[in-house]
C-alpha cells in the first residue's frame, strides 16, 4: 500500500508529529502516526480533501478534527482516484481543470484577466445597481443614525468646532436654507454651522438630511445668492441620497474584492486602487446631478445660477486644487462647472424669450 508522507496534527493542542496517509482501494483513509503502533482508520466519504491549488501544501480534514497537512499533492490525488474507480465526478474534473490552468502562466494570465475583468463590471454596473437596491432598502431612521454618528466622530476628531458666526447671520441662512427645502419637497432637512479648522471653506451632506456649512464658506461669498446656491447644491445630495450611495457603493466593492483576494486588507486596496479611480466617475456624476437640482431651484427662486459657477471657481482657487486632474477627484473642475452654470442661465434666459 503506497502512502504520502505528511504532518499530522491532532487538533487538539499545537504539537506537530511527522505521519504518513494512505488512500486503499476500498475506500478507507489510513493514518499512521511515527512512533505510535495503532493507526487512524476513517471512510474516504468522511475525510475532507480541499481543492488543489497549484503545489501549494493541502490540509486534510479527519472526521475527530485531527489535520494532516500533505505536500505530495501527486501522491494524494493518484491514491484517490485508485480508490474512487470509474470516471471522476464533474466537480473533480473541474478542480483539475483549474489546476492545469493554474500550473501554466498562460492560465494563470487567463485566470487573472478574467478577475480584472469581473472586477471593473461589478465596479462599472454592479456597485451602481448593488448601492440602489441598498438605499432603496435603507430606512430614513437608519440613515440618520449614521449621519450622527459621522459628525459625532468629526467633532471628535477636531475636524469641526462651533461656529462664532453671529447668531442674525445664522438666522438669515437658516431662514433661505429653509425656503429652499420646502420650495423643493425635502423639508425634513437640517442646516447646521460650523467653524472649519481642519475644514477650510466647505460645504457637505451627511445621511439623513443634515447639511453642514462652514463660517469660511460664509466669508468667501461675495454675495448672499453665492451662499443659497451652495446650499442648493448640498441639498440636491440629500434629495439624491447621494452620500449613502456612495457609502454603500464602496462597501460593496471592499466585499467583492475580499470575496476575489481572500484578504481584507489587500482589498482594501480597491479603494486607492484603479478601481476607485473608476467609482470617482460616478462620484462626479452625482456633483453633477447636484448641480442640475441647484440650477432648478435658482431658476426658480430668480436668481443666476453663475453665482454657484462663481464661488465654486473661487472655492478651487483659494484651496489649491485648481491643478489636479480631473480623472482624480471626486468633483469635476470648476471650470467645467461653471461652464454648466452658465450654459443653464442661457437656456434659462432662451426659455424666458420664448415664454414672452
């Protein structure tokens, strides 16, 4: 009875023996520890034999939990199939076939386009699809839950502090930002201000309907209209839940790729990986729509939607940010958005020519 040498351990402390394993033609398992007389005889349907992957060493599972860890793949798979007889099952000649391709860098090139492959579709059309079922699915409550909990966690982290905006100021943004939510349908929606320090001049949604909007930002404006039109925009994000789609989009991406590498910290680097320069696209398309929802609301209300092209093209310029790349932001450039605000006052004052 031929045999492969192997490692055994009992599964009961960390003490490793050296062993052999046997596969007999009728179908036992048979383990043979050194320097112990009695041998381990289990049924072959009870041992639990993993897949092949390349020449990499194989644990087998014994039914008492014991571990034999086998490097002779060759000797393993030869002993059984004298023991199985007659044709392989289907998942058997499956497991060969993969590893074949494995063993040859011809199949492990076709292996690894293949994973690119299913990596950029579930990133292109899966995580869009993926986050909508997810938001769809996600009560109001549970959103705003998770909106507290980031902004708990900014103030802990000093990214904020209170605002030293005078409280009249304050009233007479809250007061616009108020107008603007009922004249939009998404009245359940919270202004809250800030001093930026780490912050700068900003302006942000969280989940579940609060917006943030830092004094920078205030002082930065040149005119109130700047400021609503600002405001629109981040209200545009809670109309579109566009926050919690993205939140959910990347989730998903970090399980795939955990799924594909088997490692979660390898998959984290989806998010710093091409990958994630892919899910920016979609990132600068909700920018995009949120723009759309501001020029609406400023058309509305009367009011030029250049004053969000203006602020945004002085927002860039004071950050420093004029010179990245587009393909690398998660906003499209000012440029091209003021372009936009521009190309909606003409079509704007093109519609009110026609009206008249």
């Amino acid at each position: 009875m031929s045999a492969a040498r192997c490692r055994f351990y009992d599964g009961k402390t960390s003490e490793r023996r050296d062993a052999s394993i046997a596969i007999t033609t009728d179908g036992s398992v048979v383990v043979a520890v050194d320097g112990i007389e009695s041998r381990r005889v289990h049924s072959l349907s009870e041992v639990r034999i993993p897949s092949r992957i390349a020449d990499t060493p194989r644990h087998v599972l014994l039914p008492d939990g014991a571990v034999c860890e086998v490097r002779d793949n060759r000797a393993l798979d030869a002993m059984r199939a004298r023991a199985e007889k007659g044709p392989a099952p289907a998942g058997r000649r499956f497991e060969r076939l993969l590893h074949q391709l494995d063993s040859s860098w011809r199949g492990a090139a076709a292996a690894l386009a293949v994973t690119a492959a299913i990596l950029y579709s579930f990133t292109r059309w899966g995580a869009p699809l993926v986050a909508g079922v997810v938001v769809a699915a996600t009560p109001p409550q549970v959103e705003a839950v998770i909106g507290k909990n980031l902004l708990t966690l900014m103030n802990q982290l000093d990214f904020v502090e209170p605002s030293r905006l005078e409280s009249n100021r304050r009233n007479e943004l809250l007061a616009a930002f108020t107008e603007m939510t009922e004249d939009a349908g998404v009245a359940d929606t919270d202004l809250l201000f800030y001093s930026g320090r780490r912050l700068g001049a900003n302006a942000f949604a969280l989940p579940g309907g609060t917006v943030i909007i830092t004094d920078e930002l205030v002082r930065l404006a040149e005119h109130d209209e700047e400021i609503v039109a600002v405001l629109a925009h981040e209200v545009g994000h809670v109309a579109g839940r566009h926050v919690m789609r993205r939140l959910a989009q990347t989730s998903s991406m970090l399980v795939v790729w955990t799924a594909f590498t088997g490692d979660v910290s390898v998959a984290a680097l989806s998010i710093l990986g091409p990958d994630q320069l892919l899910a920016m696209s979609y990132s600068r398309d909700f920018e995009r729509a949120a723009d759309r929802f501001a020029f609406d609301y400023l058309d509305r209300a009367g009011i030029s939607p250049k004053r969000l092209g203006d602020i945004l093209e002085r927002l860039e310029r004071s950050s420093g940010t004029a010179s990245m790349p587009v393909w690398s932001s998660s906003h499209p450039g000012a440029e091209e958005r003021a372009r936009n605000a521009a190309e909606a006052e003409a079509g704007t004052r093109a519609a009110s020519g026609d009206r008249q």
